[in-house]
C-alpha cells in the first residue's frame, strides 16, 4: 500500500476532523495510542480514494496498518521540517 501524504491532503485531514495533523501525532506519540477511529482518518489522508472500505480491504493486521500510517505521516513531517531549514 503506497501511503503518501500531501499538504492538500493534510489540510482535507484537518478540515474533516477538527484536528491539526501535528497535534494529533503528538497525542499518539504521547499516549501510545492510536483509536481505530484516528487510524482510518489519516489511512484516507494517504492517498486519494483511500476510503474506510479501502482501509478493510487492505490485508494486514491494524497493528501494522497503524505503524505504516504513522510512518507515513512522520516522513510526511520530517519532510516539512528539513524543507523549512
């Protein structure tokens, strides 16, 4: 699965949810955890026409699946910071 997040795609995540993209990885790096609920909303902020069906269909254990979207949304981050020096 190709899990890439965008500025657009970001701001589509903040817009849809209420919540800053950076806040929310903050309260999952603090707490540990990730709600099934914030896994699949940045699941579809990885990709056009990642939709929670998609997110079904993708055949590996939601432990992974939520190790790949962090993943994903902290290369997306990182990228930003080293794009900002």
């Amino acid at each position: 699965m190709d899990l890439k997040i965008t500025t657009a795609r970001a701001l589509e995540y903040e817009e849809r949810t209420g919540s800053d993209i950076v806040e929310k990885m903050k309260e999952i790096g603090t707490t540990g955890v990730i709600k099934v609920k914030d896994a699949v909303e940045l699941f579809k902020a990885c990709g056009e026409d990642y939709t929670v069906e998609k997110f079904e269909e993708w055949n590996v254990p939601f432990v992974e699946k939520a190790t790949k979207i962090v993943e994903a949304v902290k290369t997306y981050l990182q990228g930003n910071k080293k794009q900002k020096k």
